[in-house]
C-alpha cells in the first residue's frame, strides 16, 4: 500500500461515477498542472490530503492512512443550484462506492469513505461560476 495507491483509489472512484453519468464535466487533480475551464463547463477539483500514515502497534508500525479528500464542485453560474445538486450526488455516488461489497480493490490499499459534509455552497459574484465543496473523510490500509 502506498500514498500514491491510496490517491488513485479515491480520485478513480469520484472520476469514474462523474464520467459515467457526465463525461462533458472536466476532472482536476490537485497534483497535476492545469488551465482553469471556461466559464461554461462543470469541473470538479479533487484534493486528497493525509493526516495520518501509521498505527503504531506493539512492535513494529502498520501502514494506516486517514485524512479527506475535498472535491470543489464549479458549475457555471447561470445554471442555479440544481445543477451543483445533481453534481453533488455524483461525487458523493463516487466517494462511497469504495464502500461497496462489491467494490474491486485494484489499488491494494482497502479504500473507506467516512463522514462526507457537503456539498456547501460558495457564492461569489466576481467569480463566473457557483462553486460547492464536499468533504469525505477515509481511511485505507494494507
């Protein structure tokens, strides 16, 4: 298990379930450079951030990572709240699928999703799109 493995798990699950519902929404990661879309396309940025990275346990210390993942949800502004509602739910549909009994754990890290607040929305006038931000707790280990 790695902290690589443990991001890809995460930012698969939220790609794949945003995608297969909407592929015209673009998909950000925080690790990687990009261009901010214009001001009529959907994006969701997706940040992973660790807290924690071993259990110490008598003897020697077992992998265990903990932290969130925050997905900031941009819909353009004329579209109102419904449209960050229906993104909302797919973000969400992606973060707990790692949850899911039937879920392949390809990434060999035991992904789960915790506590998920949000989406809470943002409004700025100067910026041309609505934003809303979904937090998720998860843990993951070997």
């Amino acid at each position: 298990m790695t902290l690589v493995n443990t991001r890809a798990a995460f930012e698969k699950a939220v790609t794949d379930a945003v995608n297969d519902a909407n592929p015209k929404v673009k998909i950000i990661y925080d690790n990687v450079a990009y261009t901010t879309p214009s001001k009529s396309v959907s994006y969701v940025v997706i940040s992973v951030n660790f807290g924690q990275a071993t259990v110490q346990m008598q003897g020697a210390s077992s992998d265990f990572y903990s932290g969130f993942v925050q997905c900031s949800l941009y819909v353009p502004r004329n579209k109102g709240t419904a449209a960050l509602a229906r993104l909302g739910e797919l973000v969400i549909d992606g973060l707990t699928s790692v949850n899911a009994s039937d879920y392949a754990d390809t990434y060999s890290c035991n992904p789960r999703a915790g506590q998920i607040v949000g989406p809470g929305g943002v409004e700025n006038e100067a910026e041309s799109h609505y934003l809303g931000v979904i937090t998720c707790q998860f843990s993951a280990n070997a």
